[in-house]
C-alpha cells in the first residue's frame, strides 16, 4: 500500500488503489493500519504518505518508482505495444534488476524509426527517464504497466505457504533430545578443556581461528558447530575474557560454570537454549566475509545485530504453527519458510534470509527443533514456559558404572553422571561417543592419573567400584606396570637432576643414543645431573620412554595436576540483585533531577534579557539564605560556558566557592561564585 501511494502520489479513491495487486478488503484494511500508524494521513484531497516515507521505502529496497509527470500507465501500455520482442525483454530485465541502468553508447533524441538498438528504442518510446548521461530509470507507470497494471506480478495478500511433509512427533521430540544432550556434554567438554588450556583473546577481539579449529577438533564436530557451541557458551555467562596466570587475556570458563555443572542436563540445557533465543549475536555468519573482505572470527564484538533475536523468534513461530506431526519438507521446506518470513517484515536488512537458515540450523544443532519440525520442548522454550521439566522424561538417565571388557576398554551403557565422567575421563581416554560411550585404558592415561596425585591403590579402587563386570587381568597389568615404572627417577634443579635406586635404569638412560642432547652427567650411581631445564627435560625423557615424576625441595613428589581457571562474571551481563538495586538507583536519580528541574523552570525569575546579577549582590542573597536555611534559585554558567537553572540549600560561603545541597544531583556540590549569574529565593512549599 505504501508502495502505491508513493507511485501515485495521493489517492483514496478505489479505482486508483486497484494497482495493489489484493483483494479491496485487504487494501482497506492496510489503509486504516497505516493511518493508526500516522504513516498516511487525510488531506482534503486524499491520503498522502508522510515526506519522509519515499526516500525511506526506495533506501529498502523498493521495486517500484513513483509516476513522472503526466505519467498514465494506460499511456505506457500503449507504448509497451510498440517495442519489439528484444526492447521488451531488456525494459523486464531492467525491472527485474531494480529500475536503473546505464545506456553505454546509444544514443538519445531519436524517433522510433531511427532507433537501432534495443537501449535506444525504449529512450524514444520515452519508456525511459534519463537521469544524467550515462543512467537511465525505469518510471513507475512502465513498471506498473509491466506487471499488468499492478504494483506487484503477484498477489500481496496470499501468504506464502510452507512445504512440509509428515512425521512421528515422537521421533522429533526424541530426536531433539538427543541433540539438547549432545549440546550440553559438549560445551562442558570444551570448557573444561579451556579451564587449563584457555585461547588467547585476540588483540581486536574475538577467537582465532587456530583455537577454534582445535576445539572442533576435540569435539569431533564442524567448525560452525563448534562456533556455535562457543557462541551459546558466551551468550549464556559461562565464557568470558579474563587474565591467566601471567595476566595475559584469555577465554575461560566464569565463575558460574561451576554451578553449572552441578544442575540436572535439562536445566542447563535450558540456560544455554534461552540464552541462544535472547542472544543478539549472530554465529552462522561467522567464518563469512565482512564488505572489506575479512573474515569474522567467533566471539568479536561487532557480530551482533538487532534483528537476529526477533528472525530467532518469527522462525521458530513459523515452525510451532505447523500441524503437530508436521515438519519442513526436505529440500523445498526451508526457502519455503525464507519466503514467508521474508513476506511478514519485507524491510528487513539483506542477511535475514542468512538468519533464518542460520536459526534452522542452529535449532537442530542445539535440540530445539528435530528432523524439521519443532520438539515439545521447544514449543515450552519460545512459550516462556518451564522447558527443563518439558525435556526431563525425554533424556536417557544418567548411570554410575561402566563395563570393562579384556581389550583394554571400558563400555559406559549411557551418559555418565557428571562428577564420574570427569573422574573416568582422567584415568582413560574417550575412544568413541554416542548411546554408549566407550573409555580406552592407556599407560599414558593411567600416568595422567598419577601426575593428578593418585596412587595405584586408588586406581585399582576406583576401577574396581565403578565396573559391573570383573577387572580383566590386563587391566591389572597395565596399572601395576605404569605404577612400577613411575616415579623411579626423580628430576630435581641442576639445571636439573636425576636420581633412581635402580642404577641400571640410570646406565641405560645415560647411554641412550637419543639423549645426547640432554647433556646428562652422571655424579653418582644414582644421581645424574643434565644441563637442561626441568620443563624442557620432562618432556624429553617422556619421548624415551621414562615416566620421570618431579621432587620438590624437601625430597617429596611434586604432583604436576593442571591449575583450574576461572573469570568472573561479568557484571553488565549478571541479572543479579546488585544490578536491579543500581537500576532502580538510577531511575530514582533520573526522576529526582526531572522533579528539581520542573521546580527550578517554575521559580525562573521574570528578569530582563541580558540581565545578570552582580557577585556582591549574589553573595549576600547567598548569605541570607544560608542563615536563615532556606533553599534558593540559582542561574549558573560551567566551565564550558553551559547555563543551567537549579534548586539549592546553601551550607556555606568561602574562598570564593559556595557549598550546597543540589537537588538535581541529589549531592553536596561547590559552585564559583563568580560563575552565578543570579540568586532568588524559593518558597519551601514549592
């Protein structure tokens, strides 16, 4: 409708409106809308859109110009009649491109007759409107008259309809859940990962690339996946930048990743999944080009926009309005609901097509929506309701045991609870995930759980509680045969130091072919000594083969367990109480300075312009009120030469500087005298 409005300039009559390719009830529906939104309003020869409307809907991206003068499309039709086939196609192929092209070499001020060219024949039919040399616009009543006398080639008011196909809405709940428990075993993977091995932030912002490559990695998932998960993790307070042990700025897991951790799988899926739905950042563009051609990394701060969290919401509308049963057909179900977005907010910036498909995307990576369609629990996520107690009966329970099999392997029948997971997880290395996952024992997985602190006694122990089954006998070997070779040479500071009780172990070190370079010497048949550093020589006599544990000072074992990271929540992100307080804080102060500046406007003295108080003057009406404590009307000029009116109860005057109570800024403050252009009293009552 505005579209037509524009094109005709005013109409409100039916036979004008008749361009809007839609039914009249629909048209007048659409006029009575843009007159309650003041869009359009009634002169007394029509409704006119507002001054502003044009320029604003050609900025958007409108296919239609408005009429040029004495433009009648009944006039370009008749004219369209005369082109020839190639002039025709050209005159549809510049509408279809936006109405504006260039004329290269043809040439203008030609009649029909003389034209040669396709270009030049539309310029003497006047189908176009040169607006300088080199560019021609196509004017509203061609465009019109091209559609068939419409503003559009389609109907405006048929919404576009969805492709969908069926499906068991059981199958789609269930398959969402598996991918809300995947989501959320992941992104505690990752961040456990970074509490000890925490990415660098970028000096602009953001996670490099590297990072997010091996966190894929890790996770055995796609690069947009895992900036996904990132993204989530951030959006939902558990990442933040903070300093590490040297200071340097890092990505770490906050303060409440902990508490996280402790909650059931479908509270903190739900965080995540709110979080996502709130969030206005925008993770399926990251890794595209930015207009200068520079690649977006996950976590920079200008990848947000104010339109993701509302293209978030209308999909996933869409998706809630299908039939229960019903989800998007494969291959045509999503420009399907492209369209129908895009037919609800056509104004809408060019990526909010990319934001849609994004958010089909992202929805299934998370378990919002399954197979194409939306869960239950999604349907409870976009409703505000309790999604947690929606997804509990649809996730696996958690199980306290494993099953250990001969080869060396450990079978968990389901998820882990969580604190066991962690524990599992140190002492063997996860081979495969899924319904089932499956734990490999190594001797490098065994000495990780020495390094931690444990002895083999605790090993065995935890194995043994943990197993339904019997320990194989291969098991026992391997932890007895790591625990026997750990911690049988001690590395001290020489630069280094190494001492065992087993002087053939030390003869077969110090005579390795591949430890040369360590520059070992022996000092006594139990002690050598290395002019390498500890944190270089550890892991080099790793790579021969040792299992070398270091000594502190006092002759102890030094365990090498990885500190835990943490960073804090950021304030302007945490919806605690201390931030309601503030908020409330500032609204009171904001309503104290409109209050004390609606009462300083009415105590203005009514003063001739120009006239201004002298300082003895203002100085004695200051006085005068500070003895007898009443507040008084001052005019004051700042620093910047600013004039400001106030209400203040003076405390006292000297060295030049008057003491008040502000009323606008609820403070004590000092005022130069010299700087008050005026002094008057002020009723109490006011």
């Amino acid at each position: 409708m505005l579209d037509a409005l524009v094109v005709t300039g005013q109409t409100s009559d039916f036979p004008r409106i008749s361009i809007v390719h839609a039914d009249r009830e629909n048209v007048a529906a659409a006029l009575e809308r843009l007159t309650g939104l003041a869009l359009v309003w009634e002169s007394s020869t029509g409704l006119r859109p507002l001054s502003a409307v044009p320029d604003a809907l050609i900025g958007a991206g409108s296919r239609v110009r408005p009429f040029s003068a004495a433009g009648d499309p009944a006039d370009a039709e008749r004219r369209l009649a005369l082109l020839s086939p190639r002039a025709r196609a050209l005159l549809e192929h510049l509408d279809n491109g936006g109405g504006e092209g260039t004329t290269g070499g043809a040439r203008t001020g030609l009649s029909p007759e003389q034209a040669e060219t396709p270009v030049e024949e539309l310029l003497a039919h006047q189908l176009l409107v040169a607006r300088d040399r080199t560019t021609v616009l196509l004017p509203g009543e061609v465009a019109v008259a091209l559609r068939g006398g419409h503003t559009t080639a389609e109907p405006v008011d048929v919404v576009p309809p969805l492709a969908t196909s069926d499906r068991d809405a059981a199958l789609i709940d269930r398959g969402a859940a598996g991918a809300a428990f995947e989501t959320v075993r992941r992104i505690e993977l990752l961040l456990d990962l970074w509490s000890t091995e925490p990415p660098t932030v970028l000096r602009a912002g953001g996670l490099g690339v590297r990072d997010l490559k091996a966190a894929a990695a890790y996770l055995q998932v796609s690069e947009p996946t895992a900036a996904l998960l990132v993204e989530v993790a951030f959006a939902a307070d558990l990442l933040a930048a903070g300093p590490n042990h040297e200071g340097d700025p890092c990505w770490l897991p906050s303060d409440a990743f902990d508490g996280w951790c402790g909650q059931p799988v479908e509270q903190r899926w739900e965080r995540i999944a709110r979080a996502w739905l709130q969030s206005a950042r925008m993770p399926a563009l990251i890794g595209s080009r930015d207009p200068v051609g520079k690649a977006r990394n996950a976590l920079v701060p200008d990848l947000a926009s104010v339109f993701a969290s509302e293209a978030r919401r209308m999909t996933l509308a869409e998706l809630a309005g299908l039939e229960p049963g019903q989800v998007l057909a494969t291959g045509t179900g999503v420009p399907s609901l492209v369209a129908r977005v895009a037919w609800q907010r056509p104004r809408r910036p060019r990526f909010r097509d990319d934001l849609v498909v994004g958010t089909l995307e992202e929805a299934a990576t998370l378990g919002v929506s399954g197979l194409g369609g939306l869960a239950r629990h999604g349907r409870a996520l976009l409703d505000d309701e309790d999604a947690a107690a929606v997804l509990a009966p649809l996730l696996p329970s958690p199980v306290d045991h494993v099953l250990l099999q001969a080869d060396l392997t450990a079978v968990a029948p389901g998820p882990l609870e969580a604190g066991l997971a962690r524990r599992v997880q140190l002492v063997a290395d996860v081979e495969s995930r899924g319904g089932a996952t499956v734990y490999r024992f190594t001797p490098t997985s065994v000495r990780r759980a020495f390094d931690s602190g444990w002895t083999s006694g605790e090993v065995h122990s935890f194995i043994a509680e943990i197993s339904r089954t019997p320990v194989p006998q291969p098991l026992t070997y391997l932890v007895d045969d790591t625990a026997r070779t750990f911690g049988n040479i001690r590395v001290g500071m020489a630069e280094a130091f190494l001492r065992a009780d087993d002087t053939a172990a030390l003869a077969e070190l110090l005579h390795h072919p591949k430890a040369a370079s360590l520059g070992l010497r022996q000092i006594a048949p139990t002690v050598l000594v290395s002019s390498t550093p500890v944190d270089i020589l550890l892991p080099r006599l790793r790579d021969l083969g040792v299992a070398p544990v270091v000594e502190s000072p006092d002759g102890t074992v030094r365990v090498a367990r990885r500190d835990v990271q943490r960073c804090r929540t950021p304030r302007s992100r945490r919806a605690d109480g201390l931030t309601i307080a503030r908020e409330q804080a500032h609204v009171a102060q904001v309503v104290t300075a409109i209050r004390a500046g609606d009462r300083a406007a009415a105590s203005r003295p009514v003063v001739p312009a120009g006239t201004v108080s002298s300082p003895s003057s203002s100085l004695a009406a200051l006085r005068a009120a500070i003895e007898t404590r009443s507040p008084v009307w001052i005019g004051y000029v700042d620093n910047h030469g600013t004039s400001s009116e106030r209400i203040i109860d003076p405390v006292r005057v000297e060295g030049g500087h008057l003491t008040a109570y502000d009323h606008r800024s609820d403070d004590i403050r000092s005022f130069a005298v010299h700087r008050i252009t005026a002094v008057r009293a002020v009723d109490r009552r006011g």
